[in-house]
C-alpha cells in the first residue's frame, strides 16, 4: 500500500507545530536567550500602552520638492556669491556636485527680511515670506549623494537602495491608523507621481505592504474607482467582499508570510469603507470661495494638494506627503524657478495659514524639503546638482518658529554650522510624533532596522 503524500511544505509544517508545545517551549527558549525581548522593542506604540515620549504632532505633511532645489536662490542668501559673479569657483573640484565646477552664478532675485524675525528669503516666495514667523529653517541640511534617484530614497526612507520602508511607513507601523475609514499614509502629486524612483519612495519595503504609501491623484476624482457599480447596493457589494475574503484568507493560510496578499485584503475592507468617507475627504467643494482663493485654486494643481492635505490631516491621517517637480533646472533656471515659485508659494502660505486658524498648526508637522540642493557656480544658465549643504524648513507641530538653524559657507558650497544630515531629521520627526527613532524597530533578516540605521540626532535647537 503507497504511502500518502506528503504535501505541507517545512514552513507550514513549523508553523502548524507551533500552536502546541513545541512553539510554547521555543518562545521559552528565545525568550530566556533575550531574543523575543529585543524584537519586542519594535513592537509599534501604537500596539503598546504608550508612545515613548509625549507627542508634540499628530501628523505631518511633507511637501517634496523633488528635483533638488537651489538653497541660494530661496532660504539661504548669499551676498558674497553675488558680489563674485562670473568669478572663477575657488573650488577646484566639488564632491557633492556631479561634474567639475563652472564660474560663480549670483542669485537672479533679490532677499530682503521679513517678520519680526528679520529672518531673508528670496522674491520667489513673497506668501512664505509672510510666515517667516512659522518657519524653523535649517541651512546645513546635507545628504550622502548627488544622484536624484538614491538622494530621493535617501530622504524618503534613510536609505540610498531600493527595499527600505519610507519615513510614512515607519510613522504607520509605530503608530497606527487614527481613523479606520482612512489610510494612514497618502502621497499627492499634482504633476502625476513622476517622482524618481517611482514608488519605492513611498513603499513599505520590508514591513506588511499594509503600511506602504497610497497614492491620490489629481482634479475632481482624486480616487479611482470609488463608487460602487451602477445598480449594485452596499449589501450586494459586502457579500461580495465576504466571498472574496473567504478565498483570499483560505490562500493565506498556506502562505502566512505573505505580507502583499494580507495587505490586498485589508485593502478591500478598507476601500469598502472608504466609499463612505473618503468622498466626503476629497470633496473641495465643501470649501468657502475664501478659503479657496487662500490656496490659490483653481488655477494651482499644487493648491489643490495642499487643501486636500489639510482635509486629511483633519480627519486623522498620519502621513501626507506632497510631490511637486521641475527644480531639476541645469539649464533655464530663472524660467523655471519662477513658474515653479509661482505653482507653490501661495498654496503653502495658504496651507500654513489654514492650519493655524482651524487649531490644526500645533499639532501637525509641516516639512518643506528637496533631495539635495544646487551648486553655487553656473552649469550652462543653470545649477549642478549639490549634496554637501543645502536648506529644509519645518513649521508648526512643536517647531520653533522664526529661527535660522545652522549655515552654509559665504558662498553655499557646504554646511559649516551646525551641519543636520538626512538621519537627523528624521530622528527630529520622529521625536515630535512621540517616537524615539532608536527603539522604534522592525526585524528583518535576523536584523533590528531603524529608520535612521545606526546614526541620527534630535535637532534639539529648533524644538519650542
């Protein structure tokens, strides 16, 4: 007589052993050795009975200006630059740039102080310059890499390689959905997600899929697909839900560690809620004229974003994040820095403004950043890409306002003062959110990752 076939694979064989003894004596073992102890430090606050500190934020909305934006053409004036214009860079070579250096390139706009403050910021921003008063601005922001796509994923998840959780995704696992109709974590682009590096700057990495970045698009629909059918009812539509659940679950139970097929099903049951208050979330016609015209609409894509980000925070979301491009500007950089400080000046005024009147302000983290900055000297009529010093701000959410942290060199070339690196700025986000960015921790291969790997300081000086 043939013997049975044998058909669970060892994995499923561990798994089913370890609802009995043998798991009961193996978690006693791991236990004792300190194994489970260490991997329940990155257990997320949110399936804790605490945070690890008391949160200043409760949200954060990042506004990405991807393409690498010239610190000494916005935030970080230069008058020494100007006045050497067309001279010889006396930098033979520049290591954070990508080719070799080019004559000096004075700033086209003028700066000029404003708020009590008397903090300078260039013509380019007249709405923002108005809330100067707002803004922590860190001019020694420095990162590892002048290459848009590993600078991108620098700034996004820590890491310069693909297969990391991005800085949404830690905020997620650590602490949860506020609002269960809702994700936690959304990524905007009023230029259509062309973000370099695609999703990986928004993606889980090697966390549950569930915790990955959901994308929103442009104009009146911003979600696809989230009316039901013609002629299908919600209870129709829940059965069907139900059905599909039951296959997808009774797949699951052979393949445990399939984090995308859980994440799928989650995904289901929460875009079957979301009918019910995401089209209220993303309906911008619920807003005053006034408040509209505020963010500049309807003629700014990125006015658009920036209202329906605060919509979002509003109605719990963790993580918003906020893509717009075109600073990539080697060549015609006086067109393009003008069309694109006009595209998002006045929604970010706006923005900042309707946080604080809606009570909002204190309690959401708003960071203006680029992957890198731009060089000091010409490249053609425009900038080379520049790692080594460049400008990020933050705002509201327990940041000191009007206060200038750090600086570059008299002419922008590197971070000399108080220089903040890409893990200290996320270690400062964390910290804000409640979360010490050292025992915030997920076990991947046989590894406890923090985002901020094995460096990062809380930027204490701009903390209130």
């Amino acid at each position: 007589m043939s013997q049975p076939a044998f058909t669970r694979s060892r994995r499923t064989f561990l798994r089913e052993a370890g609802h009995g003894f043998l798991g009961t004596a193996l978690t006693y073992l791991m236990t004792q050795d300190g194994f489970l102890a260490q991997a329940a430090e990155g257990k997320p606050a949110a399936a804790g009975a605490r945070l690890h500190r008391p949160a200043r934020a409760k949200s954060v909305i990042v506004l990405f200006m991807q393409g690498g934006v010239s610190h000494v053409d916005t935030f970080d004036p230069k008058p020494e630059l100007n006045r050497r214009h067309q001279q010889a860079s006396p930098e033979k070579s520049d290591p954070g740039a990508q080719e070799k250096t080019g004559k000096l390139f004075g700033s086209p706009w003028k700066f000029a102080p404003h708020g009590q403050s008397g903090i300078e910021v260039s013509e380019l921003f007249p709405h923002v310059a108005r809330r100067v008063d707002d803004l922590a601005i860190i001019r020694g922001m420095r990162t590892d890499t002048a290459a848009h796509a590993a600078a991108g994923l620098q700034m996004n998840t820590g890491f310069m390689r693909n297969g990391f959780p991005s800085v949404g995704s830690w905020i997620s696992y650590g602490l949860g959905r506020a609002n269960d109709n809702l994700p936690s974590y959304i990524v905007l682009n009023a230029s259509g997600l062309g973000q370099i590096g695609g999703s990986a700057n928004w993606g889980a990495g090697f966390m549950p899929a569930e915790h990955q970045g959901v994308p929103f698009g442009g104009g009146p629909a911003p979600v696809a697909n989230l009316r039901s059918l013609k002629g299908a009812d919600a209870a129709d539509q829940r059965g069907q839900l139900d059905l599909l659940a039951r296959f997808n679950q009774l797949h699951l139970d052979q393949q445990a560690d399939n984090t995308e097929l859980a994440a799928r099903i989650a995904s289901y049951e929460l875009a079957f809620r979301m009918q019910t208050s995401a089209p209220d979330a993303v309906d911008l016609s619920q807003e005053s004229d006034e408040t509209r015209v505020l963010y500049g609409l309807p003629k700014s894509g990125f006015g658009q974003s920036c209202l329906l980000a605060r919509r979002l925070v509003e109605r719990g979301v963790r993580f918003v994040q906020l893509y717009l491009g075109g600073w990539d500007s080697h060549q015609g950089l006086k067109d393009s820095y003008e069309r694109n400080g006009a595209a998002c000046d006045q929604p970010i005024a706006g923005l900042l403004t309707d946080l604080k009147r809606r009570g909002l302000f204190e309690t959401t983290l708003v960071v203006w950043t680029s992957e890198f900055g731009r060089t000091p000297h010409a490249q053609g009529n425009g900038r080379d890409h520049h790692a080594r010093g460049f400008t990020t701000w933050l705002a509201g959410g327990g940041v000191k306002g009007g206060i200038v942290h750090g600086a570059t060199d008299e002419l922008g070339y590197a971070a000399v003062e108080k220089p903040v690196h890409v893990h200290d700025l996320h270690a400062t986000i964390l910290h804000l959110l409640g979360i010490d960015h050292e025992k915030l921790t997920y076990r991947h291969a046989s590894r406890d990752y923090r985002l901020t790997d094995v460096h990062g300081h809380v930027v204490q000086d701009i903390l209130a």
